[in-house]
C-alpha cells in the first residue's frame, strides 16, 4: 500500500506564528479518521520514531497528522533542533492550544478526512493539552494519551518560585542537546491567569470522548500514578499499561533502525485497535 507523505507545510497562527505539520495517509477513495498527534514537552514532530509511528497509522487507514508547536524551539527553517531558544521561553499553554486549534481547522477541511471522525492523540505534556482542547472543542470524538501528566500545574513553588519570579527566567538542561532551555515567567502568569481553562482533572471527568490511557510502567518522567488517577477521574476511560515500558516506549533521539521499538509498535497496534472498534 502506497503512503502519501506531505511533510513541513507551513501553517500560520495569527495569535502565535508560522510552524509546520506533517500528513501521512494511504491513497483512498474513501474518507479517513483525522488523527493527530501532539508532542510534548521538549518534543517535537520528527523525534524519535514518531515517523515510523505515523507510516503504520497510515497503513492502518488513517489521516495522520503531527505538527511542532509554534513556539516549542523549533522553526520552520530547522525543524529538527531547538534553534529558537527565546520562542521556547515564550512558550505557553495559551499558544499550544491555540496552535491545535489551527491544525483541527486546517486539516478537517482536507477532501481526503471524515470529519465526523477526529482523534487526538497527546504525548506526555502533549496529553494533558488533548484532554484540555477535547473538553473545548465537540468536534473532537476519540481521544488517547500516551504517558501523559494529569495536571498542568508543573511549576516550581515555593522558594524556587519567587526567585523565577524575581529573575524573571529559569533554566532546564536538555539532557541531549546540552542547551540550557529557558522559561520566562510569562508562562506561569498565563497559567494562574487562566487555571480553571487548563484544569486537566476537570477537563478529564466531563471530556466526552472515546478515551485510551496509555503509560508505561516504568516511565522515569511521568509516574504511571498520572495514568492510573486519569482513569479514576473518567471512569469509561480505557486503561491500557505497558510493563517496563519507559516514557517514551523504547524510542529515542535520533532512530535509526528499520521498525518501531516493540514498546511503541504495542502501543501503536493498541491505539489503532481501539479507534476502530469505538470509532
């Protein structure tokens, strides 16, 4: 089966800026499910096996879609690296929503999608958007979160947090890169400005959609307890735990072989599993 790959279409966001997405998709008269996959926090559409992930969701007869937020580090210039450090410390929930928000309008309208057929599918920090942007917009129906945070609220307190606040930037190190990754203050102000909109528990009990937790029982970044209490909050949620599996399913940065890592061709198979049968 033939795979259609349109890669790096820039898309524009008047409330953020440019940034690109990607679409994978079987050549088809009929119309595919719109699945969308949000990365998350110092992520982003190329990482990783994320492209092999896209190339069997396609396969699987879907539209597959995975974009890099607006203002996640990346450019349009250089999708691949965090060359945008100062975007990256602008960053906040307000934009990301914003930039789904674009995705969804721009690819619905695509001849090739059902648009009575939309799926998230959020990573980590990209998770707790899903469930965020699920609550918000109806015309989202199936919604599954891999390794994904049961709140926003991520930030230092206390003492560390004045200090943020005083010097009105801190610092994170990316392990990989060595970058030391800034984050402005801004984006804790847009977030108690805001907190009742990006309240994930909230949003976890009244989302409507067809809902699959995914995590891995040995993920180093999330506790598999973030899993375990979003399926608590949504009862008719689907719980679906990886043994040993890490929090990015065996996939690292870069790639190189061939196939998907077992963990994540498990859960890529799991994924398009429940969206057929609930979809």
């Amino acid at each position: 089966m033939e795979i259609t790959k349109k890669q790096n279409i820039i898309l524009s966001n008047p409330e953020t800026r440019d940034f690109l997405a990607d679409a994978f998709y079987s050549e088809t008269d009929n119309k595919l499910p719109l699945v969308i996959f949000v990365h998350g926090y110092k992520g982003y559409k190329d990482w990783g096996a994320w492209n092999l992930m896209a190339e069997k969701f396609a396969k699987a007869g879907f539209f597959f879609v995975k974009f890099n937020f607006s203002h996640n580090g990346t450019t349009v210039e250089d999708p691949d690296n965090f060359a945008d450090l100062e975007a990256f410390g602008k960053n906040n929930y307000s934009k990301e929503l914003s930039d789904l928000g674009v995705v969804i309008d721009y690819f619905i309208k695509d001849p090739k999608v059902d648009d009575q057929k939309i799926i998230l599918i959020g990573h980590s920090r990209g998770g707790g958007i899903s469930i965020v942007k699920t609550f918000e917009d109806e015309r989202i129906n199936g919604l599954i979160t891999l390794a994904s945070v049961d709140t926003l609220d991520r930030f230092p307190d206390g003492a560390s947090l004045e200090k943020w606040k005083n010097e009105g930037v801190y610092y994170v190190l990316n392990g990989r890169t060595k970058q030391e990754m800034p984050h402005y203050y801004q984006f804790y102000e847009n977030f108690e400005q805001d907190a009742h909109r990006f309240d994930v528990e909230m949003a976890t009990e009244m989302a409507k959609a067809h809902l699959l937790i995914v995590h891995g029982t040995n993920d180093e970044s999330v506790e598999v307890k973030n899993a375990e209490h979003l399926h608590i909050l949504n009862p008719n949620s689907e719980l679906f735990l990886v043994e040993n599996a890490n929090h990015t399913f065996g996939a690292k940065e870069p790639w190189t072989e061939a196939g998907l890592p077992q963990d994540l061709n498990t859960v890529t198979e799991k994924c398009i599993d429940f969206i057929n049968l609930k979809m």
